[in-house]
C-alpha cells in the first residue's frame, strides 16, 4: 500500500505538514517494500484557487491509497474520495516519520469528509 504523508520537505525527517493542498511535498511511503518517494506540490504554494484538487490528482497520480494530513479541505476531500483514496489527519508538529509511526500504531482517525473549509491557510 502507498502512503502519502504532506510534508515540507524531501524525507521520513522533514517537518510534517498540517496542510494538505498547500503543502511542499508529499513524501510516498510504499509499505510492501518500505520505498519513498517524493511528489512535488510546490506549484500549489501561492495558487489563488483548486491547490486542493490539484494536490488530491498528484497523489491519486503517485497511485497512493492513503493519505495522511493535518487538515483536509471539502474539493480536497470530494476528490480524494472519488480517487478512492482514505484520508487520516495527524494532529504532530513533528516529522513525517512521527506521522508514519502513529499511523502504524493505528492512532490517527480517518475522516469521513472535509474538516477544515476552503482556503483554509
């Protein structure tokens, strides 16, 4: 299974990132045989709208299952969903590899739609 946690830079050691549209990069975790890859967003940083949607088509792109953020908005969400994708949100100031650790541990709650509204900066 793939995993994309948002993130703000290239590893398991950068910061993790509460937003998921505006986010730098996604670190890709693919727990079959522990590979990372990075997916780069940063064309989202300063977009005036859709960074959410776009975002959501990058990791669906990256062929992820999972999606673990701090906040995840409802075009962000809608498109995730119709992906097929599962959304978790981590709460962690932490790195990603924190993140990755409570998601292991079954501690972060999936949601079930948008918990934040667009253009949540």
């Amino acid at each position: 299974m793939k995993i994309a946690f948002s993130s703000s830079g290239d590893s398991l050691e950068s910061p993790f990132e509460s937003r998921f549209g505006r986010c730098r990069k996604f670190i890709v975790l693919n727990d079959a045989d522990d590979s990372v890859e990075v997916v780069d967003n940063t064309q989202n940083l300063n977009a005036a709208q859709g960074a959410g949607i776009q975002a959501a088509q990058n990791v669906a792109n990256a062929g992820v299952q999972c999606v673990v953020s701090g906040h995840c908005g409802p075009k962000a969400f809608m498109t995730l969903d119709a992906a097929g994708i599962k959304v978790y949100t981590c709460e962690s100031r932490g790195s990603v590899a924190d993140a990755l650790d409570a998601f292991k541990k079954g501690e972060l709650p999936q949601l079930a739609g948008a918990d934040v509204n667009g253009h949540w900066q």
